[in-house]
C-alpha cells in the first residue's frame, strides 16, 4: 500500500496524523488508549476536505481525549506541560517532536531521575549489609521490578524512583541477596528477612500494591459513540 502521511498540530486538540488510504472508503477518525488522534482518507478525498471533517468533529475528538486521560490513570492522564512529582521535585513534562508521548517522556524523566538516585543507594545498601556487586543497570522494564545476573550486575526498574522509600530499598535488597542465593528457596527469604528486620512478607505484599505505568491495549477506537479500552494492569514481580 502507497500511504501518505501528513501531521499537523491544533491548539485545541494536539497533534492529529492523516493518513491517505487507497483502500479506504470513507473518511473515518480514530483515537487510540494513549489519545493519538489519527485520520484515514480515501484516495478521491483531498488534505482540506479531511481537515474540514476534522474541524467539524472538534468538540467529540477533544471529548475523547479527555475521557481517554481520565480513564489512563493518573500518569497517562499527564499532557505536555504537565508536572510530574519525581522525590519531592517537580519536573515538566517536554516532548521531543510530533511522534513523541507523554508515556516516552515520563519515562524518559524517570530514566534520569533514577540513574542519579538508584547507583548511589545500591552501592550504601551493599556496603551497609555487606555484599557485593558487579555492577548496576537502570533500565525501563514494565513487568519486573529488578533482576540479578549470574554474575551479580543488579537490574532496576527506573520506576522504582516512584516508590516509597523503604520499597526502594526493600526491592534492591531483594536483588543484593540473589548475589549469595541464586533462587527462592528457604534460605533467600530467611537472607533476605534478617535484612529486612523480619519484614519481607509484610515488604513483599505492600509492593504487589504498587504497579508501573499502565499498559494499554493497542486496539484503535474509532468512530463517533465508541469507548476507551480500558488499561490493563500488568503482573509485576522482583526476579
């Protein structure tokens, strides 16, 4: 398929992308879970017909949008210019250009929140209970809070700089006693609960509260009348 792609940014809605389709056989408007606005048009229909459809549909498609952040969750509520509250410090939210998101520069936010922050704690943590690392890696994870190699480099979540911080401390003890017991057997939890002065069931169901960035389905909505899908919570476990 020959597509052609054109965007274009409106005060009152944001960034809409059209999209010609030879396939197409009407004009339609879609918004996806995370409030991308996107146009189809048929071949035979022209750039300022679509955007006449577009501006004829405002008062719905900003509807939309504001339904598809409310039910986003608190984050993914965010638009551009928003502050994000990253320990106690307010940080705004800028995206990089027309194809950015929100979702892409929280996380980038919290990537550098998390590399100043995180190393630091990891290594007090690891000399305070004494144990030993290879080294430490922030990444962007959506399902996992941390994680230990076989040659004890420590994993983190950059979202872990969202938490509280005895759950931050609790997750990163939780991959320093992997250095010495590789597995969930008796002996990691009995390791890791003298760490933890006896909490790590009470540490342990209190995070199973806590969930990173919602996830969305990536089914499109289109057409006016449809809902938002609703964000799908995902499993979120310490390796």
């Amino acid at each position: 398929m020959n597509n052609t792609e054109n965007i274009k940014q409106y005060p009152e809605i944001g960034f809409v992308r059209y999209v010609h389709h030879k396939r197409a056989k009407n004009l339609s408007i879609r918004i996806n879970p995370k409030g991308e606005v996107r146009v189809t048009i048929p071949r035979y229909v022209s750039f300022r017909k679509a955007e006449a459809f577009v501006w004829s549909k405002k008062q719905w498609i900003s509807r939309k949008l504001h339904e598809a952040r409310e039910k986003a969750g608190p984050l993914t509520a965010l638009a551009p210019g928003d502050m994000i509250r990253v320990r106690g410090t307010s940080i705004p939210i800028r995206l990089k250009n027309e194809h950015d998101t929100v979702e892409g520069a929280i996380w980038r936010i919290l990537q550098a929140e998390a590399r100043a922050f995180l190393p630091g704690r990891v290594e007090a943590l690891a000399k305070m209970h004494g144990f030993r690392f290879s080294g430490i890696k922030i990444r962007r994870m959506k399902t996992r809070w941390g994680s230990c190699t076989a040659k004890n480099s420590i994993n983190l979540n950059s979202w872990l700089i969202m938490l509280p911080d005895h759950l931050t401390d609790y997750v990163i003890l939780h991959e320093l006693v992997h250095t010495v017991h590789r597995h969930h057997g008796p002996g990691f939890w009995e390791t890791l609960d003298k760490h933890v002065a006896g909490k790590s069931k009470e540490l342990r169901k209190e995070l199973r509260k806590e969930q990173i960035m919602l996830i969305h389905t990536e089914n499109e909505l289109g057409g006016e009348g449809n809902g938002v899908e609703r964000p799908v919570r995902p499993h979120i476990k310490v390796e």
